[in-house]
C-alpha cells in the first residue's frame, strides 16, 4: 500500500479540479508553454501558472524555461501511486462485496429449503389462540 500519504494528496488534489486535468490531457499529447495551457479556459496566464504550480508540487508537470519561455511536460509516473491507492480499496471492497453476495445466497438457499406452512396449517394455528 501507498505510504507517503502527503504526495498522494497532492496527487489528488491536482486531479480534483476540471482544469487541471483538462490541461493534463492537453500535455498527454507533448509538452505546451503556458500560454497554449492557458487558452482553452480563457484564463490569464497568472491563473494558469497557479494552477501549473499545483501540479508541479504534486509532481505530475515539469516546467523547463527556454528563454522567457516557460515549457511545460506531464510526467505521469505520481499518478501509480493514486492507482495503486485505488486498487488497494478495490480489492478490499470486491471481497467485501463477494461476502455479502455469498450470505445474501445462502440466505435465499435457506429460505428455498425451508419447509413452508400452508394455508390450511397457518389458520389451524391462528385459531388455536
């Protein structure tokens, strides 16, 4: 299981926000400055840059400068810790949910087994009071 439970915030609290992972999905398709990172949200390039920098921390962009250039790549590797994470829990709760599905069986197995009372049974017992 993860360990270092501050990266893996971060992690995910850059993938909580709609526009960072939208600006994620751009840079999946190579590296963009932030002004093309910018664009699509019609954001100033201060908004875009704060939100680069939460990325950065999370470890998911590498920012390189080329001139007065600042150039931008995904590195999705931070991202297997949130999967490993997730997987962790999936497994917890695929057993817990295949436990409850076998007593929920074994229950209706029960119940089909049971000898049932009928109708006649049931009022002679009613009227026994």
């Amino acid at each position: 299981m993860v360990e270092d439970s501050e990266h893996l915030d971060a992690v995910f609290h850059a993938l909580s926000d709609p526009t960072r992972r939208a600006m994620l999905t751009g840079l999946a398709k190579g590296p963009r400055n932030v002004g093309d990172l910018a664009a699509p949200f019609d954001m100033s390039l201060a908004a875009a840059s704060k939100h680069i920098r939460v990325l950065e921390k999370a470890g998911l962009v590498r920012r390189s400068v080329q001139g007065r250039t600042h150039v931008c790549s995904l590195d999705a590797m931070p991202m297997h810790a949130g999967v490993e994470w997730m997987r962790h829990y999936e497994k917890f709760w695929s057993q817990q949910l295949d436990t409850l599905e076998a007593l929920l069986v074994a229950e209706d197995q029960a119940a089909a087994n049971k000898p049932s009372k009928t109708g006649t049974e049931a009022k002679k017992k009613g009227s026994k009071r």
